[in-house]
C-alpha cells in the first residue's frame, strides 16, 4: 500500500504582510489550512481553470487530517462562518490603506463532503509562487491547542528561514495583537499578553515543531514596545551555536554578577543586624546589673 504523502501547507510570502479576519476558532484556522494545502500549488495563473477553484474534502479525511475520531458539534456553525473569512492584505508604504478580499465564493457541505470555491482573486495567494513561498508541515498546526499559537507560527515562517545571517528579527508589540487578533482589551496589556497568550503560544511551537525559539521584550523606557525573537532550530544549530553560546554565557555571567551584589548586600545587613543585636545585648545586661 502506497505511503500518503504528508500535507504541506503553501503560501505567498505577500501573505506576511496580510490577516486573515473571521478566524475565531482553532478548527475553524485548521479547516482554512487544510484547504490551502489541498490547492495545487505548482498551477500558473495564467492556466488557471473553473475546476481548479473547486476543492472537496470528505468528513472522513478530515477526521484523518486532524486526528480526531468525530466531530465536534459546532462544526457545521463554523463552517458556516468560514463564509465570511476574508484577507486583509495592509499595504507596507501606508498602513491606514488596505484591501480586503474574500477567501471563498461557495462553501457547500452536503453528504459529508465539504465543497469549497476559492475566490479567484485570492488563488495567486496560494499558487504559481516561484520562490516568493513559505511552507510549513500541516502535522503541525494539528498538535497546536490554541488559535494564536497557529496565528503565530505562520507569522514566524518567513522571517525565521530567511534569516541566515542575522539572529533575531523583531515585531512591534500593535502589530502582534493585529495578526494574532488579541481584541479584548485585557489581553493587550503586556504582563496578561505575556502570560496566557505569547509564553502558551512560545511552548506549543518548541514542543510540536522544528523550530526552538525564544523572545525577549524590547522597552522604551518603561512601556514595551516590541518583542524580538531568537529562534534556534536543530538544522542550524551549529551555524548559531557560538553566537548563542556567547549569548548565555552573557546571561550567566550577569547573574553571576547579580549574586555577587546580593552577597555583598546581606553581607552588610549582618554587620549591621550584629551591631544593633550587640547594642541592645549592652543595654539589657546593662539594666540587670550584669555590666
């Protein structure tokens, strides 16, 4: 029996600069990537035909895809609201313009089959892409638990392979909460942001994905302003190794500092608890007549 070839999800590397809106779900992002990798992508857009529009995927692959047994009763509701989904794209020289652009002009599910119309408009999202791609292991994305770790980790993928000789690369804290889609207010206060989204999100891709990375928050003055990532993956390990190797070398040697400071600190609190313990230790021998 032939081996299936695992799905690799393709995608335009203009898709960086782009949002997908109406993602609320994890399911509902898995359904949309496993329709993305579902798309030929070696198609020219000038060849492009009706038929290469239309994508089936029966409930039995998509229970395989996404190893689950069955399906969870909000799977139809979702579906539906996929018929919203729409790309953002923001244009580079003025962030306050943009273009949004369906996903989909049909979605049918009928029979157990999920039937879907690419928006022609959209395809040169996903095919024809020369070398201007990223792609990344559909497995992947199943393993995630939460929506912004899937947001985060298809945000990462251009930035973390074309980095070659740089070893960070770094995004405003605003345009986080924009392509991730933190709306609740709560949640873009950095400290909660920290906590519930970035460190769970940071863990998922580490444990699921080939990728090792770290971030470090970048202040002005008191405010964070950015978040730079270091990322470290098995493959470049010994191309990064001695820059990392000197970077916690770094670390370890601040704390070493740090250590030596508090040392001297409780040092000259002892001194100055014995004087004072000494004084009074006078005084009372004092007031019973031992002096």
């Amino acid at each position: 029996m032939k081996k299936e070839t695992p799905l690799e999800v393709f995608k335009h590397n203009k898709s960086v600069s782009s949002k997908l809106s109406e993602v609320r779900t994890p399911l509902q992002f898995l359904i949309y990537s496993l329709i993305v990798a579902k798309v030929d992508n070696s198609l020219k857009l000038e060849n492009i035909k009706e038929e290469d529009l239309h994508l089936k995927i029966t409930h039995k692959e998509i229970l395989e895809q996404l190893e689950i047994k069955r399906l969870q009763p909000t799977f139809k509701k979702e579906i539906k609201e996929l018929s919203h989904l729409q790309i953002e794209h923001l244009y580079e020289d003025n962030q306050n313009d943009f273009r949004l652009i369906n996903v989909f002009s049909m979605i049918d599910y009928k029979n157990h089959i999920l039937t879907v119309e690419l928006n022609k408009k959209v395809i040169d999202y996903f095919i024809d892409l020369k070398s201007n791609f990223l792609s990344y292991s559909f497995k992947s994305l199943v393993k995630f638990k939460s929506k912004y770790t899937m947001f985060l980790y298809d945000l990462i993928q251009k930035d973390y392979y074309l980095l070659k000789r740089k070893y960070h690369f770094e995004y405003d804290l605003d345009f986080l909460f924009d392509k991730l889609q933190v709306n609740a207010k709560s949640m873009k206060i950095y400290q909660n942001f920290k906590i519930k989204i970035l460190n769970k999100a940071m863990k998922e891709i580490n444990t699921y994905t080939n990728i090792k990375i770290r971030y470090k928050a970048i202040k002005n003055a008191y405010t964070v302003e950015k978040i730079r990532f270091l990322p470290l993956s098995q493959k470049d390990m010994n191309n990064k190794e001695e820059y990392f190797v000197k970077d916690y070398k770094s670390l370890y040697e601040k704390e070493q500092q740090n250590n030596k400071e508090l040392s001297k600190i409780c040092n000259i609190l002892d001194k100055k608890f014995n004087m004072i313990f000494e004084k009074e230790e006078e005084k009372y021998l004092a007031e019973i007549g031992e002096i």
